[in-house]
C-alpha cells in the first residue's frame, strides 16, 4: 500500500503559514470524508430497510399465495392444479422468509453498525479536536496581542511576567490541541480505508451466507418442482397463443361481413323470418306511463323462458318476470307514429303490454314466438316440430272461401258491403290440449278454412248491380233495415260489436266448440297479422239477431233464433261471444257454423239477450207462460224487455271502436 500523506508533529509547536496551508488540506479531506460517510450510511441503511421490508413482502406474499385457494372465483373451472402449485411455493416462500430474516440481521451486524461506529467515534472526534484547537489558537493569538503592546518606559517586571506566563500557558495549550488534532488527522488516513471496506465486506459475506443456505435448502429439491412448474406455464402460454389465433381469425371473419349488419332493419325489403321459434331473446323498447298523459320509452333486454317474458336491466344478474305469456294475445298496433308495435295482452284483457321492435324481422319473429308460447307449444315432447306443423298449415291454408256462399243466401244485399274476405287454415290442436281436452279434437275439423269477414257471394252481388234501377250509394235498396217488421216484437237490443271470424265445426252439443272456435280465430288472426275488423250492429230480437252497418243500416247478416243452437262468452276474456247457428242444406242434412264477436260491452249480456229472446218466442205460444216471464223481466214503458246496463248505439256513454281501429281481442 503506498505511503500515507501525514501532518509534522515536530512542527505543530512553531504552527507555521506552511502547516496551516497543510492542515487546511487534512480538514478538507476530513469534511469530504464526512459527508461520503453520511451518504454511504445512508445508502447502507436503505439497504437494510429494503431487506426489513423484504422480510415482511415475503411474509406476506406466503399468506397472499396461500388465500389463492380460498376465493371464490366465478370462473374458478381448471384452477386445481394452480392451487396446489401456489401452496407449494406458498411453503417455499415461508422458508425464504426465514433466510431473509436472518440475512436482515446480519447486515444490521456486519454492514450498518461499523458505519455508523466509525461516524460516532472518529469522525466525531476529529470534528471535536478542530473545535478545541481553533479556540486554543485564537486564545494563544489574544496574549500574544497583549504581550506585544507591553510599553517600553513604564515596563514593570511584574506585569511582564504575568504576561508572559499567559503567553506560555496559552502556547502550551495551542501546542497540546495541535499535536491531539494533527494525530486524529494522521490515523483518519488510515481508518477511512478500513471504515468503508469493513461494511462491505460484512455485506458480501451475509449475501454469501444467505445464497448458500438457500443453495443447499432449494437446489436439490427444487430443480424437479420448477421443471414442471415451467412446462406447465409453457403448456398454458401455448394454449393461450392457440386462442389468441383462433379468436383473431374469428374476428377477422366477423369483421369481414358487410356493413349493412350493423344498420338498424338492414332486411326490411326481404326479411328472412323464423315463425317457428318457441324462445325469443333481444332489445326491444318498452312502453311506460310516466304521467296521465305521458309516456316514455326503456329499451331493454327481453327473453323468453318456458312461458314467461322476462327482462333485464343493464347491470342485473338475472331477469325478472313482466308477463305471463300463456293464454295471452298478440297483435300489432299503431303507437306515438313509432314503426314496429306490437302489443302483449293477458287473457282477462287486464294487463297490456306495448313493446317496439329494432326491425321488421325481429318485429315478425318475436309477434310468432309470443304467439306460439300462448298456445303453450313448449309443453310438448318436440316443440319445434309442432310449431314448424302449425305455422306450414295456417300458411298454406290462405286461400279464398267458397265453402261459405251456401250460407249467404238468406242476407239481404247491399253494395255498400263490400269487403275483402281472407281465410287461413286453422292451426291443429297441441298435443298437450289434446291429451287434457280429448272432447276438442273432433269439434272442428283440422285446416277448416276460417271466413274473417261477412261478405256477399260474387253472383248475388253482380245481380244487384245489373238491374235497370240505378243503386243508390247510401245503401237505401231492399237490403235496408225494415223497422216495421220489428215492431210488436217484445224484445230489441241493439249491441256494438266487431266481427272477428266464422268457421265450420262439426258439432253443436256442447259450448265448448265455441270457446275451440275462438281460440283458433285469435290464433289465425295473430299468425297473419289481421287485425283490423269493421264495427257493426248486433241487433236481437224475440226472433232473430241480424249484424247491420251503423253507417248505412244495411242488414248484414240474419239469423233466426231457431237456428241459434249454442251461444257463449268467454270465461276469460269478457267481451268475446261466440254463437253456433245451424242452416239447413239442399242435401237434407245441416251444416254447422261458430260466429266469434268482440263487443263492447260483456259478452255474457248478449247471451243473455239471446236467452231472453228464445225464452220469448217459446213463451209467445203460451199466454200463462208470457205473462209470467213478462212478470220476472223488467218492462220499457211501450211493454218491451228492457236489459240493464246495455251498451247500445243510442248510449252516450257508450264506447265505439271506428271501422277500421284494431281490436283488443
């Protein structure tokens, strides 16, 4: 090691400019081993801290591996390898923890603590003797000072040798704290070089110690462990690399259709609709009552499960019920000038429901799907495969009717009655139906045609308008109303009602062909989106019921109340009735036919109205049994009938639907 510069003892008595120019380089070499020494102690203890803190991460990752197992992920499928890998090393961490802690007090020991010795004690010291040296020096400079202004005539031997004894004791002391200080400088030279070496080396070895003994606890036991834990880490990197693949060409496909997908009823012109479906699930915009008068519009996320419709909000786990979809009608309705309506109606006509479709294909599929769920088709053992039946059948079945002009013959003309007949074949009865209700099945003959409209047959209606007599447009020909016929009859009600369809069934002996009757109406109407109707009179007498235009008061049609067999309301749904009239044919034999009316008032008012009227007729035979009923009934003040609560055209308060308007049925 080369030699080390040293301060002259020899000189420090003498205190020359020379030593005091070479002291000054000892101080400043002191003062920046001073400050070095602050940051290295600092930098040392910021280790130690580290190797603290490290202590306590590990610690703590051990317990974060080890909760691993005990959370409850959602998507928790395949983690059980992962786990038991996590608490292997959980264990491995634990033991690390113990080399950690260990390491943190060795460097404590060997590293931070003969740092900060050497700053206490030497540094410290040579700080203090500086002190000590300079206040002996300025001491030695003031009696110096005195002795020299020491007078030359008026010089006392005794003043003088006080003096110079100040001097002395001064110098003396200035000489003891320069040889004390010139000392500390010269073995600071030498302490500094083993101060900074001996905490390194004391780290170096704890970091030795430590490696080792991790060496010797890990390496053999280890090196199989972390060869699996490795191949397994790269299995799952390749089965990520595999989907990653798999997903980015699936996006490239998915981004390679055309953009008209992303535009709202991109196949308005040529929909291709599924009218087969028994589950339906997408955004619709759901109608709600924010006022008296004011309404606003949610769009949602609806589906359907089993029979019922659900819906869910943006940020639900589930969906909740808000509708019950068995039994219940659906049509198409007109709403706020919004395109795509539709309206969801339960069976006691009670809760309605106003959705809106995104598009025309979602607007037909989800009106066929709410539509084949409240015929309860789920139910069956191959849904699809009845629903895919039912929907072939109603659609080849639309074919103009003929079967019905036979019947026609009796209604009085007028041209004023034109209408558009349609006739869909009627959808066969679920298997389900079938099974609890054995009696339905042959009531109505499977595809019987169904007529949604009364019309006069072409021959009948080219007769009228070839005669001579021009045909007056207001409908005053021979198929008007004759009020003369109706008068001494003891019964007349007049009725607003809608006709919605007439079909021939096979039998009359029960009312259950009726409710059948109105059940396959509805449905054909919902599978075709018919659902206008043209409002009309219901007329009953004591002797017949006749359907006349409020307009033109043309008789539309008429039947007498002998011909009447079965007539019903039904239970559900108030303001559907239903009657079976029989009419006889040139063969001999009868046909049968079911009539189904909404009205406007309770379908169980009519019925009785009809009631009444062949309780009349009966009775007309037999006076005692006239008067009788006449008793029991309430009379108008001219001795006819009257019926209580009866909504009829001369009713103000009475509600009537425009021709034209959709039905609620």
């Amino acid at each position: 090691m080369p030699a080390v510069d040293k301060l002259l003892l020899e000189e420090a008595l003498l205190d020359s400019p020379q030593t005091r120019s070479l002291l000054s380089v000892f101080e400043e070499d002191a003062g920046t081993l001073t400050e070095y020494t602050n940051q290295l102690l600092q930098t040392m203890q910021r280790v130690y801290g580290a190797q603290n803190e490290m202590c306590l991460a590990t610690q703590q990752l051990s317990g974060q591996l080890f909760a691993y197992g005990k959370q409850n992920f959602a998507l928790g499928k395949g983690d059980e390898e992962v786990i038991s890998t996590l608490q292997y090393f959980a264990n491995v961490v634990n033991e690390l923890n113990v080399l950690h802690t260990e390491l943190a007090k060795q460097l404590a020991d060997s590293m931070v603590l003969p740092l900060i010795q050497f700053r206490e004690k030497d540094l410290t010291e040579v700080s203090t003797l500086k002190d000590l040296f300079l206040l002996a020096s300025n001491e030695h400079d003031l009696s110096m000072a005195k002795y020299s202004r020491l007078p030359k005539k008026k010089e006392s031997e005794r003043i003088k040798a006080e003096i110079a004894k100040e001097v002395a004791g001064a110098r003396r002391k200035q000489h003891l704290s320069s040889l004390q200080y010139y000392c500390a400088l010269n073995a600071l030279q030498y302490r500094k070089r083993t101060a900074i070496l001996d905490p390194i080396l004391g780290y170096t070895q704890a970091q030795i110690a430590f490696l080792k003994k991790g060496c010797d606890m890990f390496s053999k036991k280890m090196d199989g462990f972390l060869a699996s834990v490795s191949n397994m880490i790269q299995r799952i990197q390749g089965e990520l690399d595999t989907e990653a693949e798999s997903m980015r060409i699936t996006q490239q496909e998915l981004l390679s259709g055309s953009d008209s997908i992303y535009t709202p009823d991109y196949d308005v012109a040529s929909p291709i609709i599924n009218r087969n479906l028994i589950q339906k699930a997408g955004y619709l915009n759901m109608r709600s009552k924010t006022g008296l008068v004011t309404t606003t519009w949610e769009r949602l996320y609806f589906f359907t499960q089993g029979g019922n419709l659900m819906c869910q909000h943006r940020g639900e786990v589930a969906g909740g019920l808000i509708q019950d979809l068995d039994n219940c009608s659906v049509m198409a309705v007109d709403c706020e000038d919004r395109r795509y309506c539709f309206q969801i109606t339960s069976p006691n006509g009670r809760s309605i429901l106003i959705l809106q479709a995104e598009g025309k294909r979602e607007y037909e599929e989800w009106i066929s799907a709410i539509n084949n769920i409240s015929r309860q088709i789920y139910l069956s053992d191959n849904p699809e495969a009845v629903a895919i039946r039912l929907n072939q059948t109603a659609q080849q079945a639309v074919t103009p009717i003929t079967s019905f002009d036979r019947k026609l013959d009796s209604i009085p003309q007028s041209p004023n009655s034109e209408s558009v007949t349609q006739s869909v074949s009627q959808n066969e009865s679920l298997p389900e139906q079938a099974t609890k209700e054995p009696e339905l099945e042959p009531l109505i003959a499977p595809g019987t045609p169904i007529q949604f409209d009364i019309v006069l047959p072409a021959t009948e209606f080219q007769d009228q308008n070839r005669g001579s007599r021009r045909t007056n447009p207001f409908g005053e020909n021979e198929g008007k109303l004759d009020t003369s016929e109706d008068e001494g009859l003891l019964l007349q009600q007049m009725f607003v009602v809608r006709f919605l369809g007439s079909m021939a069934v096979k039998t009359d002996h029960t009312n259950q062909v009726i409710f059948e009757a109105m059940r396959q109406v509805l449905a054909a109407r919902a599978i075709h989106n018919i659902f206008r109707m043209t409002e009309s009179h219901l007329m009953v007498t004591s002797k017949s019921i006749r359907l006349i235009d409020p307009q033109t008061q043309v008789i539309r049609i008429s039947f007498d109340l002998e011909t009447i067999t079965q007539f019903a309301a039904h239970l559900e749904n108030k303001r559907l009735v239903g009657f079976v009239v029989s009419t006889p044919e040139a063969t001999g034999e009868e046909s049968l036919s079911a009539y189904v009316l909404e009205s406007n008032t309770e379908g169980e008012k009519i019925c009785f109205a009809i009631s009444l009227g062949k309780e009349i007729a009966a009775a007309e035979k037999d006076p005692e049994a006239l008067a009788q009923l006449m008793s029991s009934v309430p009379l108008s003040n001219d001795g006819k009938f009257v019926l209580l609560n009866v909504q009829s055209e001369d009713d103000p308060d009475s509600v009537s639907c425009p021709e034209g308007l959709e039905s609620e049925a």
